[in-house]
C-alpha cells in the first residue's frame, strides 16, 4: 500500500506504535484561518477505513490511546482514550473493554 503526506504538514503529524490506519483514510492538517494544526495519534489506535480526521481546530487533534474510529467516520474533534467513535460527525458509542 502507497502512503503520501503533503509536504504542507507531513512534520505536523505523530503516529504512535501499534497504530492501525485502514484502505482510504483522509487526513487534513488545515485550520479554520488555513493554519496548519497538529494531527497526534496515539499508540494502539485504530482508524478505519475511508474515515477522514480533520485537525480543523486551531489546537490540533488528538486520538487518544487505544481509541477506534469507525469506518467511514468524520472525526473532527479529539478522541478520548479507549473510546470507540463512529458516524459523520463522530460521535462516542461505547469505551474499548
């Protein structure tokens, strides 16, 4: 599988170990004024396929430790540790066990 990284934020975005980034997974570094945010996934994550993490606030986005995305989810605010978020946009359904 390809990978590419804009050159506009590739050094904006920290990818922890044990990470899982599925088939199609977007990822924008861009703020409301355009600024460039910072994208942090921690380690364990999993982020499923054809979901789109937008770090649009001006203090970045964290996905927390373990967290999962759902597939096809619109994450665009910070995902708790353990937690499991689905849907457009993403919202907490359950914590991982």
């Amino acid at each position: 599988m390809r990978c590419y990284l804009d050159d506009m934020c590739y050094d904006l975005i920290e990818i922890g170990d044990d990470v899982i980034i599925s088939y199609g997974v977007f990822f924008a570094c861009h703020g409301r004024k355009q600024g460039h945010n910072k994208l942090v996934i921690r380690d364990g994550a999993y982020i499923g396929m054809n979901s789109s993490i937008i770090a649009r606030s001006d203090d970045g986005i964290v996905i927390g430790r373990n967290a999962v995305v759902g597939a096809c989810s619109l994450v665009n605010k910070s995902v708790a540790d353990n937690s499991v978020v689905v849907g457009v946009p993403a919202k907490e359904i359950s914590k991982v066990q």
